[in-house]
C-alpha cells in the first residue's frame, strides 16, 4: 500500500515533536499537577479499627504502594483526561468506581514510580486497593464517609484500560495528536503553557 508523502507528514511531524517533549521533560523531575476531585472532596476517611496491627506505612503500602504495574507515564494520563472528556469525564477518575484520593493525586489503588523503561518518567499503575477497598457513603445523621478495606470495590477495570487504550489509538490521528500534545504541556509546565502553545501552533 502506498502512501503518500503529502498524508504521511503531519504523523511524522507530531511523532517527532512527541518524542522532543518527551525526551526534554525526562531530564527534568516532573511534579504531578493537582488533580480536580470534585466540589467539596474531603480527604478520604479511614477506622484503622479495621487493621489493628498495621503501622502508617503498612496502611500507605496497601493504599498506593508499587507493585511494578506502572504502565502510563503520569503527564500522559493527565493530558488523556484533559484531551478525552469522553472518555474520561471526571478528572479524578471516579467515573470508574475509583474512590479520589485528594491527599495522592490519584485514586486509592493506585501507585507512583519513576520507570526506567518507560524513560525514567514518574508513572502510575495500579495495586490490590484498587480492587479491594470502597468507599461506604455518609449516613443520614451526618456520619461521614470511611474507606473499607479488604472488601470487593467498584472499580472497572476493563472501562478504565479500554479508555486508555482508546485515547492511545486516537492520538495517533494528526488533529488529535495537536489538542493531546496541548494538553501534555501544560501537565508537563503550567507556568510555561503559553508559550509553548505558541511555539507548537508554529510548526
């Protein structure tokens, strides 16, 4: 099949200036930008009732500790979000049963590591609480929310994957490839947003 050289520009172009930005923000350490939990989102509340004998750092382990799943460098999912209301429409992931954890910046389940492979980037993945803590919602007399741990939740994993997998295949689309490219600055450099708006609607 052949392709045309005319066609076949605009890919390569948003290719190129994907693998710039991305190898310009690996030499910097990115700090993850506040995530949106909604209107009023309390930090999430937890009886440690439930586990006696676990220390603070046991209880952090389980809530987002590593388990070598980190698949999605974190500035990557951000501009996903930002790029894909559809797809994702609530910024902190709850559409997907995922309780927000304010406090983490992402939901309860999920994790944090820079990954060599995926070039040393801060990344996420996900753990047991994703799929092994909810949250019971707050009582009639005022009693507020508590986080369960080691119950079934409601997190749907396929519905969050198939997101993720389907914005992947839409950025590969030129004009899709600008609004993500948008978006993914501005996780990389708020401050810097602007100007670098400027520059990319140059090219």
């Amino acid at each position: 099949m052949r392709v045309h050289g005319r066609r076949l520009a605009p890919i390569v172009a948003g290719v190129v200036i994907l693998a710039v930005v991305s190898g310009l923000a690996s030499c910097s350490r990115f700090t993850p930008p506040h995530v949106a939990q909604g209107p009023g989102r309390a930090p999430i509340r937890i009886d440690t009732a439930q586990v006696p004998t676990w220390s603070r750092e046991d209880l952090q382990f389980f809530l987002h500790g590593s388990m070598s799943t980190e698949f999605i460098p974190e500035r990557v999912l951000h501009a996903f979000v930002r790029t894909y209301p559809d797809l994702f429409p609530r910024p902190d992931l709850g559409d997907f049963g995922l309780v927000p954890d304010p406090d983490f910046g992402w939901p309860v389940g999920f994790s944090r590591r820079e990954v060599p492979h995926l070039g040393g980037l801060s990344s996420v993945g996900v753990n047991c609480a994703a799929c092994h803590a909810t949250e019971v919602a707050a009582a009639p007399d005022g009693t507020p929310a508590v986080l369960v741990l080691g119950g079934t939740s409601h997190f749907d994993a396929e519905a969050f994957f198939g997101a993720v997998t389907i914005a992947t295949f839409r950025t590969a689309d030129p004009v899709q490839m600008r609004r993500f490219l948008s978006a993914y600055l501005l996780a990389e450099d708020p401050a810097g947003a602007e100007h670098a708006e400027a520059v990319l609607a140059s090219l």
